[in-house]
C-alpha cells in the first residue's frame, strides 16, 4: 500500500519513506532500459554489405529529445569482420545534424569478427579498452540517432551491434 510521505517528511521515517520511493522509481527506469535520460538499443543479428557509403542495415537505432543547449553522448560497440579485402565501417547517423554519417568504428580487410567500441577521436573505434562515449551538439528538438555500415572493396559484415544515447 503506497504510503503519502508529505505528511511527515521532516521524521527520520519520512526521509527513509521518501529515499525508498526515489531508489523504486530507479529501478522501474533501469527495468525499463533507461538509466536517467540513458538509452540502449541492440541488434544482434548479422548483417552485410558491399556499399561503400553509410547504408541502414536495420539499426539500432534511438529516439530522443534534445533540448537547447544539451549535448548528445554516444556511445556503440559491434562485432566487424570482412571478406578479408574489404574495409568494413560503422557510423552513427542522425538525419538533421549527422545526414552523412561520422565514422566511429573500422576493420580494414581482417576476415574475424573483433569487438569495437566507441573512442573519442578515432574513427577506427577500438578493440580493447579504454572506449568511451562520443558527445556532440545537437540541435533542438526529436533526434534519431541509429548505426549504419559500409563495406568499401568488398563485403563489410556486422552483429551484435548495440548502441547507448543519453542527452546530457
């Protein structure tokens, strides 16, 4: 039975009922997928492709609402293999404010699935860690950010590919 807290707020017992209520609606969100405004989209089925610019492959992808003056924090991670010519690339994309697409993850002609992640200042991502997210400027209003490949000179292939989005 839910228990008004406002009533005695001030007693040690309304504090205690009020930080129980607080960490609850934590871990409704975390049940949920979402971690604060954090949210985590995979994909882990494989995929291919022999195109060489950023093309939709079937995500992931992540919709969220960035207000002025927020920034975006991006952060993905996949499996990447070739056909032992190809380059085989990941980009995030976001219609309105990444129509290109920026690189963040590479494998240059290794026919093996290695894990990338994410690395500030390299498009190439990495294999091991430190990664980190990738944060960037947004503007105002719906932003759907989601993953698309290329496999230029060959066939690129992809799975497990899983992507985290938070406007900070």
């Amino acid at each position: 039975m839910p228990i008004d807290v406002r009533q005695f707020a001030s007693t040690p017992e309304g504090r205690l009922a009020q930080r129980l209520a607080d960490i609850e609606r934590q871990l409704g969100m975390l049940h949920r997928g979402h971690i604060r405004n954090r949210q985590y989209a995979e994909q882990l089925g494989e995929v291919g492709t022999t195109l060489a610019g950023p093309v939709d492959l079937g995500g992931p992808s992540i919709t969220v609402n960035a207000l002025a003056g927020s920034f975006v924090a991006v952060y993905a991670q996949a499996e990447v293999s070739t056909d032992g010519v190809a380059t085989a690339s990941v980009y995030v994309y976001e219609p309105t404010d990444l129509p290109s697409g920026e690189q963040i993850m590479q494998n240059s002609g290794i026919p093996a699935y290695q894990a990338r992640r994410t690395a500030p200042g390299l498009s190439v991502g990495v294999i091991t860690t430190p990664s980190g997210q990738i944060t960037f400027v947004p503007t105002p209003g719906t932003r759907t950010y989601s993953l698309r490949y290329s496999g230029a000179g060959g066939t690129g292939f992809f799975r497990n590919r899983r992507l985290w989005v938070e406007v900070i």
